[in-house]
C-alpha cells in the first residue's frame, strides 16, 4: 500500500509517523520556569546532530490555544535546559510528566521526583535518571504551519551514573547498553526497552 501523505489530516499523519519511526529515544527535558520551579517534559522527537559542535535537537508543538508548549516558552526565555534520557523502569513517571498542567505547575514536585544540584550546572538534574545533559539554546526554528519549534541545544556537561558503565575505570569509559536499558517509544501509548542487541563489524 502506498499511502499519498497530501490527503491526510495533520493528525493521521502525526499517527502513521510515530508508528513508523520507531524506537524513537525520549528526551526527559527539564526547564526552568522562571520562578524557582521546573517544568518537566518527555518529548520523542528528539535525536543528535553534530558532535563538533556537541548537538541535540527536540521538536516541540503547541497546546491547543496556540501557546507555545512550556519547554518551548522555557528554553527560549532563559537559555538553559537538562535532557534527561529515562530508563525503562521509569515508564510510569515519564508518562505521568506528559499531562497537562497550569503554566507554572512543577511536574518534578508533583510527581515527588528527586533532583540533584550539580555545582557548576544552571539547572539541577533528575536523581534517578542515568544521563543528563546540561544543554544550552543554541537556534530554535520554526517549522510548518502550526508552526512545530525545533529547538537546537548545545551540550555542556554530560553526567553517565556510574552504574551504567562498563568499565568506569577505562580512560574511555562506555555505557553499556544492557546496563542503561534506555525507554523507547513506539506509536500510541506503546513505549519498548532495550531487548536483544548484536554487533556487525564496519566494512574496512
């Protein structure tokens, strides 16, 4: 079946989309809401870009009155952000973080999540979550008709939990992939965990 994409809805687009595109990575990002709280937020269209410079982009919509989401609003008013990448096990909580919630409102505090104040980071971080990423603005575009804000954010600080990697005492330590079982996201409200992996050597 060939599926002619001009003829769909937004809406049945967006759903053959994620089904197709998958596993996706999920982006736990939190931001600062400009008043000593944090809004805290799973995003899935989200992926790397470039290493030199180190960056990630994360796609953001907006709610229904045509605001900008709060992550947006957050990350374009005051620059820093923290993208999280949850473990499998935290399914629940990430799932819990997607509802919506008065502007302002802290989803960190009420889903009771523990943060951790690194002293050189802007903002704290998930203590639970076994990567994170201190990232700051670095070009947000806007895309379509909507228009979708693709936000692009450098990489400053990296923190890996020690629990997670192979061999923390290598001088290149890897993150084994076993050990982080990372949450993916399928279509709907399907999310999958790591599962079997393998190795296929680089051609020469």
């Amino acid at each position: 079946m060939n599926i002619e994409l001009a003829s769909l809805a937004p809406s049945a687009i967006y759903g053959l989309m994620i089904q197709c595109i998958v596993p996706r990575p999920i982006a736990w990002v939190l931001s600062d809401n400009g008043d000593n709280t944090h809004n805290l937020a799973p995003f899935s269209y989200f992926n790397g870009v470039s290493s030199k410079p180190p960056i990630i982009s994360i796609s953001a919509g907006k709610k229904r009155d045509g605001s900008k989401k709060d992550t947006w609003k957050n990350i374009e008013e005051r620059g820093h952000f923290v993208v999280h990448l949850p473990m499998a096990s935290q399914a629940a909580q990430v799932s819990a973080t997607a509802a919506s919630l008065p502007y302002g409102t802290s989803e960190v505090t009420a889903n009771d999540l523990p943060t951790i104040q690194e002293p050189s980071w802007r903002l704290p971080r998930l203590a639970e979550a076994p990567i994170a990423m201190l990232c700051r603005l670095h070009q947000v575009i806007e895309i379509g008709e909507t228009p979708q804000g693709l936000i692009l954010g450098q990489i400053e600080q990296i923190h890996i939990a020690d629990g997670i990697l192979g061999d923390a005492s290598s001088a290149a330590p890897k993150v084994d992939p076993s050990l982080l079982n990372p949450l993916a996201r399928l279509g709907g409200d399907d999310y999958a965990s790591i599962g079997k992996t393998f190795t296929v050597s680089r051609p020469e």
